[in-house]
C-alpha cells in the first residue's frame, strides 16, 4: 500500500487518491461473523467494483471449497487474467526469459471450477453412475468418483471476446486459443469452434485464423487467431515462447500454464492476476498461502505489489502504474532484494519485505 499511495501521489499530487476500505474475509471474517464469505462482504464488493485482496489457505480433500472459487462464482468475475513478463534482473532457469510475454486469459466459472463432483461410494455417486452406464453407455471402474465439467458457449465466448479486446487495446498481435480438443471433443473442442466463431462474427475487419495466412504475415492492424492443444502448447511455450502473445483458456489449462509461465521468469511470487466481470475486479497475488512466513517480514512481497500495479491499469491510471514498474526494475537492477531471490543471485543485498518497500519508493522518481 505504501508503493502505491507514494506511486498515485508522485504521479498526479492532490489530484487523484485511492481511499482504502478494508473487508473482511476468510478467517479474519469467521473470528468476527462466524463466516468465512459474510454477505456484507460480498454486497461491499458489489457496491465498490475494484478490490485488492490477499491469498487464503483452502484446505486439500476435505473442509470448506475455495473461498476463492466462491467470490468469483458469487460475484461473475469470469475472467483470470495473468500476465507474465520477465524483468530483467530477475533469476530465471530459461536462457532467454525476455523473449516470454504473455496475457493468459483463464475461464473463472465452468470446467473443474464448477466444483461438480460426487465422492466414491456416496448415494450420489450410485445413481449418477448408474444413469451413467445404464442410460448413456458410459464405462468406467466400479467405484470411480465422478466429477461433471461443463464448457457453455455462452461462458466461453464472453471470455475470448474479452482476450481479444485485450489484444486489440494494447497492439498485441495474436491471441491462441488452448484446449484439448483432439480429445475432450464436445468441451475443448467446442471452446476452440466458439472461439473462432467469435473472431469471425465480432472482429471480423480485425482478425486472421492462422490457416488463413497459410505462412505469410499477417495484413498490418490484424490479430492472428490461432489455437494449439493443450500439451503441445507447454512444450511451445518453453522453447519458442516468443511466438505466442495472448491465451485464451479453459480453467484448469489455464492453471498449470499461467503457474509453468511464472516459473520461467522467477517464478510464481512475482506473477500478479487479476478477476474480472463485467463491472467488477478483483486483483490478487497469484501464488498461495504461506502461514509459516507470516508476520517475519521477509516474503516477496512482488506478486500482490504488481497486482496493484493491474489494478491502477484498470482505472486508467497508467503513469503510476509504469512509475512502480520503473522502480521495481531499478531495484532488481540494484540487486536489493527479498530472501527469496538473493539466495539465486550473486552478489545480492538481502531484505526484509518492509526493506525492499522502502527501496522501491527511493526509486519511484
């Protein structure tokens, strides 16, 4: 917070301000209101459109589902947004991690996210397997637990429609629709068919399929529409990550992609990400929960940091959001940084989090 408000005010003076207004969520929430998700929470978001928000523990098998997959299905943030860039500086397995910048869009609401499951042995579980086999032909080991994925068309199209206005917005030159088609045919294969279908029919003077182009470059202002599978798409964008811009995905491709990608420019503690509706936002860090690191002030705090840094994009404040992105270039650059990084770097400085704060507002010049 302390980046951001020095960002907006060496930026824009008295002129323009974020006021904080902190809501309660997840354990703080259920000490307070005996819920995890309170309704004032949710009807908060709602009435405010843009929060920024930390990450939550959810427990693996049992207990409580995602308070995350709860906020995006409670309030339509249908779209995970994660760009991934390299900074230079940062330590990175890959030989050339400048060569990787891309903007994945991930569907928020359908595919394993929809959370459609029924546990082995359960009555549930009997009699869907039982319509399963009896009704549909469907085959299968007994006592298999059963989960339901559904890819709609209308979730599918609103998302690239988005991917594409994105790559349109910001002069990016392709957006790759990533699936498993080959496979999953009446799911994936559909998401890459509507896919197309939304280029053609929404941006028909301002897109090219790919096989159209049969080699050649793409006509000047066009964005080349291409789609990949989804396994092959990992090994492209290791070794030719160069040729790829902006994705466009189901949720759990989008998953594994968008954490894979955060490893190859320093990993996952420096990705920022974003939930996104129609109207409302939610920034947040993309990596998870670590209760063992909290409180010694010595975490990265990168990832949340330029989440702030999407969401001053969002509201169209651009000069301080390219302020912080200066500075934290310039403090890689320095070599002043975080545990995390310093153990990778030579002859680096180590820092506390509140340190490494500090040394980033010396830089937002």
């Amino acid at each position: 917070r302390r980046v951001w408000d020095v960002a907006i005010a060496r930026s824009y003076g008295d002129a323009r301000r974020i006021h904080w207004v902190e809501l309660p969520l997840g354990e703080d929430a259920f000490a307070q209101y005996s819920t995890y998700y309170p309704d004032s929470t949710r009807d908060a978001l709602r009435e405010l459109r843009i929060a920024i928000k930390g990450p939550f523990t959810t427990p693996v098998g049992g207990g409580f589902r995602s308070l995350n997959v709860a906020l995006r299905q409670t309030l339509d943030l249908y779209a995970c947004v994660r760009p991934v860039r390299h900074y230079a500086g940062v330590p990175s397995p890959m030989l050339r991690p400048e060569d990787l910048d891309v903007v994945i869009f991930r569907e928020n609401t359908e595919d394993v996210y929809a959370g459609i499951e029924y546990a082995a042995g359960s009555a549930e579980n009997v009699k869907l397997a039982n319509f399963l086999r009896r009704e549909l032909g469907a085959q299968f080991f007994d006592g298999a637990a059963l989960g339901i994925k559904p890819v709609s068309e209308y979730a599918s199209k609103r998302l690239i429609k988005m991917a594409i206005e994105y790559a349109i917005a910001h002069g990016r030159r392709s957006v790759t629709l990533v699936h498993k088609g080959n496979i999953m045919k009446y799911t994936e294969g559909a998401f890459r068919e509507w896919g197309y279908e939304v280029a053609r029919e929404h941006f028909p003077g301002l897109t090219v399929r790919e096989d159209e182009l049969d080699g050649t470059e793409a006509p000047a202002g066009k964005i080349i529409i291409k789609d990949r599978i989804a396994d092959a798409m990992f090994q492209m964008l290791l070794l030719r990550p160069a040729e790829y811009d902006v994705i466009a995905t189901l949720n759990l491709n989008g998953d594994y992609l968008s954490d894979a990608l955060a490893a190859q420019v320093g990993g996952i503690g420096i990705a920022p990400g974003a939930n996104i509706g129609a109207g409302l936002a939610v920034f947040e860090a993309t990596h998870g929960s670590a209760p063992k690191h909290a409180g010694k002030n010595r975490a990265n705090p990168s990832s949340l940091l330029l989440s702030g840094v999407m969401l001053l994009e969002h509201l169209g404040w651009h000069e301080a959001a390219e302020r912080i992105n200066r500075a934290y270039a310039a403090t890689i650059a320095e070599k002043t940084v975080t545990y995390d990084f310093a153990r990778l770097m030579e002859g680096a400085t180590e820092v506390s989090t509140r340190a490494f704060a500090d040394a980033l507002i010396g830089n937002l010049t």
